[in-house]
C-alpha cells in the first residue's frame, strides 16, 4: 500500500461465510462507519440448517445491495477506500468465494490492496470495536454455532488458543438438543426462552473434562440429554432445556475462569452466537466481579457474524504490511492459529 496505515485508512469488509451477507465501512481499524448485514435466515430455516447452494446463491444477489448500503451509509464512495477485505475462512466453500471474488474485483479495479481474513480472529476484533479501551491481557471465549475456543490476548496483534472444544461446539450443541426437543430453529435461542420457564436444577446433567485442562467436550452431555428424555417421555422440556444450558454454562465459565487465571487476564471477552445466552452473559459477568476481572459482553450486532470485524481485523493486518495477493483463495477448513508478533 503505497499510502501509510493509520487512523485515516478506510477499509470496506466483506462478510459471506456462511448465512449472513455483510458489508461494512471502517476507518483506523476501529470507527464504524456503516455495517450491513443481510440475514438469510428465513431461507434455510424451513431446512432446519443452512444449505450451502442456497446460501451462495442468496450472497450473489444480496451481496452488491449490501456493499452499495454500507458505502451509502458510511457516506464514502469508492474512491475513498484505501482496502478491500473479505473473509477467505472459515466457512461455506462456494459462499466464501462470493466475497472473495468481489473483494478483489474491487481490490483490483480500485488499486488498492486486497485483504483475506481469518473469521475466527475477526471475532476477536468484535469485541474491541464495542470495547475499545479494553485491558490485556485478555481472555477471549468465542463461542458459535461452528466454534468453541479460549484465546489468550496479549496486545490486539498477539493472540494463541489455549482451550477449545474436543468435539460439538458450544452452538452446535444448542441446537441439536433443540432439534431432539422439537424446539425452534436456530436452536440456541428457543433453549434460551424455554430455559427461562423451567428448573435448571430439574436434571443433574453430566459437565465433562471440568477439572481437567481448557479443553471443553459437549458431544457427551447432548448424548445424557437425548438417553434422559427417552428414559423420562413425560419429562417437561422447559426443565430439560434449562438443566442442559445450565450444565453448558457451568462448563464455559469454569474453564473462562481457570483460563483466565492462568494467564493472568485482566479482561474476559465474550464473542460468537452463543454470547447472545442470557444466562452465559449473566454467569460470566458475576464471575468477573468475583474475580475482580473485567468483562466484555459485546452488543448482539458485534457477538454475531458481521463485516465490521472484517474490516477491523484487515485494518491491523495491513498495520503489520500484511496484504494477501490477488490469487489468494478460500479456505474453508482454516483455523485460529497464533497471531504475528
Ligand atoms: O456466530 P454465529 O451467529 O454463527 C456461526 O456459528 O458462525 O452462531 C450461531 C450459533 C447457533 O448455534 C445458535 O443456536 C447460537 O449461536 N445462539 C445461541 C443463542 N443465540 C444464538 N445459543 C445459545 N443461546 C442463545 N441465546
Ligand atoms: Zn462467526
């Protein structure tokens, strides 16, 4: 890039990694100037999942709307973008290429650089974007539909995982126990609402690997739910939703805690769909002022898939001269590995 990166470099993301088409518009990696995000929830929902060729062929037709909307309500046009960014993964093969591609069209057509960013570590940057003045260390708990990892932070361009879920993510399982309840989708959600008119205490489900390590299992405790409801047919399924989010999130805030610990973190973040959980937000807050920590719970728009955070991410990788070149792919199966420096 051949202008310095600094607080006036404006950057347009591009977010289609799985059902949500995004856009946004972000200036010295963390002014928000617009963020766009079109949900595509209503079309997969009848399928009980996202179907992949419905979702890049939604991201297709949404995604020029979207980006059109984001520089509209940023008031930029595009001569005023100094780089484009797109999430290359993780995430939907074919739904990953339609950002990718349109990134770096736009890239190239504008002369600027392209960006490829990692989703996982732009949900890291979702959480300074809501909280800027955050302390580091910082543990971040990211927790989705497709993820469940501990991230120590030492500085916003140092990260490592140290903790993550040895099978189901933490949203995976919300919404397979929803699934065998006959509950809503998505799942987490319905589990929220049901869990607040039963007792959590109704069924002592099992907390896996709690005392041992950072790492978190959730496949054994969706198998306890489903034996329990077959063994208990006329058990009431606001009970059994409230005993399974409650051994859920028992788990996350012990380890938060203990992870917390161990890094000596002054800040717990929280990020990804499942930091919607009223109880999780509520548990986790309580064990910050226990332990005299401080906590981010980011604003539902932040916890959840948008290009904002794509923005931003891009924003500290181009301070580090981390452009990607034009023939740069997606990877769909990529991972949080260790942040640079
Ligand atoms: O981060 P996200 O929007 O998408 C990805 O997985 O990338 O997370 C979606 C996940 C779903 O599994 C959904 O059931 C869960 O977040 N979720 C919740 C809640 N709201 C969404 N889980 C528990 N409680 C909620 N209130
Ligand atoms: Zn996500």
């Amino acid at each position: 890039m051949s202008k310095a990166v600094d607080a006036s470099t404006v950057v347009l993301g591009i977010e289609t990694s799985c059902d949500e088409t995004a856009a946004a518009v972000v200036m010295g990696g963390g002014d928000v100037l617009s963020s766009v995000v079109a949900s595509q929830l209503d079309e997969h929902a009848r399928f009980g999942g996202v179907v992949p060729e419905i979702a890049s062929r939604a991201h297709v037709e949404a995604l020029p709307h979207v980006t059109a909307e984001a520089l509209a309500r940023a008031n930029v046009d595009y001569a005023r973008i100094d780089a484009v960014a797109a999430t290359v993964g993780p995430g939907l093969v074919g739904a990953l290429l339609v950002g990718v591609s349109a990134a770096k069209a736009t890239a190239l057509a504008l002369d600027v650089p392209f960006v490829g960013v990692n989703h996982l570590e732009a949900h890291l940057y979702a959480a300074l974007l809501d909280e800027p003045g955050a302390q580091f260390p910082m543990l971040f708990v990211l927790v989705s539909g497709g993820h469940t990892l501990f991230v120590q932070m030492t500085n916003p361009h140092s990260y490592s995982v140290i903790g993550q879920t040895i099978d189901d993510a933490a949203g995976e399982a919300f919404d397979k126990v929803a699934r065998f309840l006959g509950l809503a989708y998505p799942g987490g959600p319905a589990i929220d609402q049901a869990a607040r008119r039963g007792k959590d205490d109704a069924v002592v489900f099992p907390r896996a690997m709690l005392h041992d390590g950072l790492d978190v299992s959730f496949s054994g405790l969706k198998t306890s739910v489903i034996n329990y409801v077959r063994a208990n047919p006329s058990a009431a399924t606001d009970d059994v939703a409230a005993s399974f989010q409650r051994a859920v999130v028992d788990v996350i805030v012990h380890k938060a805690r203990r992870a917390a610990s161990e890094i000596g973190a002054k800040t717990i973040a929280l990020g990804g769909g499942v930091a919607a959980n009223s109880l999780l937000r509520h548990e986790l807050a309580a064990a910050g002022s226990a332990d005299g920590l401080a906590v981010v719970l980011p604003s539902r728009e932040m916890c959840t898939d948008n290009a904002a955070m794509i923005a931003s991410a891009a924003w500290y990788r181009l301070a580090r001269g981390e452009a990607s070149p034009l023939d740069a792919g997606a990877n769909p199966n990529l991972k949080l590995g260790t942040g640079q420096r």
